[in-house]
C-alpha cells in the first residue's frame, strides 16, 4: 500500500483509542517527511534510515507498504479498532457534519488542514472548528486578536468538499457572560458555549449561569453540560449540580441545541439527562469534541447513545444540511 497512506491511517487509529499523543505525531510527522521524499529516497533503506523524521517503527511502516503488503502495525491497529468499535448504527448514516472541534491553534494536536483532511475524509459535509476563548489560558485559548487571525485562515479553505465553518467553544464565565466580544461572536458561524471553571458550584449557581448563556441570543450549542468525567487517562470526575428541567426548558425556548459530546470519557450529558432534555423538547448536537483527527470518528459513540436514548433525528442539529444548519445558527 501507500506508506503515506498507511503512517496516516496509523495516526488516525492512536488517535481514535486516545494513545499517547506523542506517539501519534510521531507517524504524522513521519508521514510529512515522507511525502516531500523522491520514490528512489523511499526505496533506499540506509538512506531512509537517516532521514530526519524517520524512526524504526515508522521506517518498518514505510518499507512494509513499499512490499506491498499492510504493514503488521496497522493491521495490529485494524484488528484493535474493530474489536472496540461502536456497531452499526442507522443514526450514524445520517449525521452531516460535526459542530466541536480543535486545532493547534488552541490545545488540538493537529493544524486546521489536517482536520479539515480528516473530516473530508469521514464524508463531512461540514464540520466547525470551535477553538477555545482566551480565559482558558491552559488550552492556549484564542484571544480576540488571534481570533480574527484564524478567520481569515479558514477563508483560504473555501470550496473544499467538507465546508469548514467558523466557531468557537466560547468559557460561559461564572455571571453567565460569555468569554469574548460580542462582535466576534457575531461573525462566526456557530458558537458552543461550555462551563470549564467551579465546576463544583452549587446547583442554584451552576443554574443561574448556565441560564443567563443559554439566553445570550449568540450561543448555538450548550457543551458537555455537566463536565463530567467516567473513565480515561484524567481520572473520574462527578457531575455538576444543576437543575436541568430549567437549563433545558430554556434551552428549548431560546433554539439552543444541547450537545450530545461523543469522547468516551465524557458521555455527556447522562443518560437521564438526556432523557430530560427529550421531555423539554430540546433540539441536540452529536459533536465529538476531537482534539486530533482520528477523534472526529468518536460521533460514531454519540450517535449509539442517541439512538439507544431514542433521540429523533430531525431534532439532531448535526443531521442537518448545512444551509439549514446555518439557518438556524443565525436565527437570533
């Protein structure tokens, strides 16, 4: 097969299983070597073997696929992918696009390219890059200066096949306002507003917040709702406390879509919340929260949740085609 192809594959799938982050750049890194070497550099081991950028485990991929053969790496990956995937969902089919996702330009792993690859690569009809604001200085949060930079960015990746729209993942601070100017707010496309500070709050405060964002005419999508944590490499963390018949009542009045978050360790909101969210008439969006590539295929765990939960798929924002996507978005 094509090394190129296949050290790409192989990030994609440490990437998917959450693997070391250091591990999956080595391959992307290893795969942008080798797509600026000559087929005689390929073919040459020794000369290989020094090419900066090239490890023993990517030069054994590289040399394998010029075999013609999977390399053993990958079908080892294949063969763990398959045995921990998500079954067929007929949900999955209909999902049009992904409305959370980072980049490098705040604490993704990847540049916007990639992502942009990858979602192209998934069959994305669109898929919103939602960085995250300047308060979350930890994550390398956009201030508005960087923000307006990274606009004019994603213009240059007009006419793709997979449309990238313009977003944030926007801090809802503890009053409730929102981490950034309401005039850029204004300019993006979509906007997920998600509570990322005291997260242990008590539940009349948490649900003062969380309402005065839902009511902010600017918020499209209210993220991981309840922070929680159930399993991975961060630990376990409990759910907020808040009184979700109001946060979603509100949420249904206002036309804010609820985010079902796909990454394994969130599972966010819980299924009785979700549950909750149904009863209130809320509108949902199966987002995977991907800070790598290969993470945009976690929307395949949000739509088995979705489906088992009996969510319908036209309230599912992300089912969507994108006009009417950003119909909605702009409704305010």
């Amino acid at each position: 097969m094509d090394p190129l192809e296949a050290l790409t594959e192989i990030a994609f799938l440490l990437e998917r299983e959450r693997s070391s982050r250091f591990k999956s750049k080595a391959f992307r890194t290893a795969a942008d070597v080798v797509a600026g070497l000559s087929e005689d550099h390929l073919r040459d081991p020794a000369r290989l073997r020094r090419t900066k950028g090239i490890g023993p485990s990517t030069f054994a991929v590289v040399t394998q696929a010029l075999e013609g053969r999977v390399p053993d790496y990958l079908a080892e990956l294949r063969r763990r992918a398959e045995s921990a995937g998500t079954g067929t969902s007929a949900l999955r089919g209909l999902l049009r696009g992904d409305l959370h996702c980072h980049s490098d330009w705040s604490d993704g792993t990847t540049p916007i390219a990639t992502m942009l690859a990858a979602a192209e690569h998934l069959g994305h009809e669109y898929v919103a890059l939602t960085d995250h604001s300047p308060r979350l200085t930890v994550a390398r949060g956009l201030s508005a200066e960087r923000l307006v930079e990274q606009l004019d960015v994603v213009a240059t990746f007009a006419g793709r096949d997979t449309r990238l729209l313009t977003g944030i993942e926007v801090d809802i601070l503890e009053d409730g306002g929102l981490d950034q100017t309401d005039e850029l707010l204004d300019r993006l496309d979509v906007v997920v507003a998600s509570v990322h500070s005291d997260l242990r709050a008590d539940a009349g405060r948490m649900t003062r917040r969380m309402l005065a964002a839902v009511a902010n005419p600017h918020v499209d999508v209210l993220g991981h709702v309840t922070g929680r944590l159930v399993e991975g490499s961060r630990g376990l963390r409990p759910p907020s406390q808040l009184d979700a018949e109001r946060v979603f009542a509100a949420c249904a009045e206002h036309g804010v879509a609820v985010e079902i978050n796909s990454r394994p360790e969130r599972q966010d909101p819980p299924d009785d919340l979700v549950r909750v969210a149904l009863d209130a008439g809320c509108l949902f969006a199966i987002d995977s929260d991907a800070h790598a590539p290969g993470q945009l295929g976690f929307i395949d765990h949000g739509a088995e949740r979705a489906e088992r939960l009996g969510v319908p798929a036209e309230r599912i924002v992300t089912t969507w085609p994108v006009d009417r996507l950003l119909e909605w978005t702009r409704r305010s």
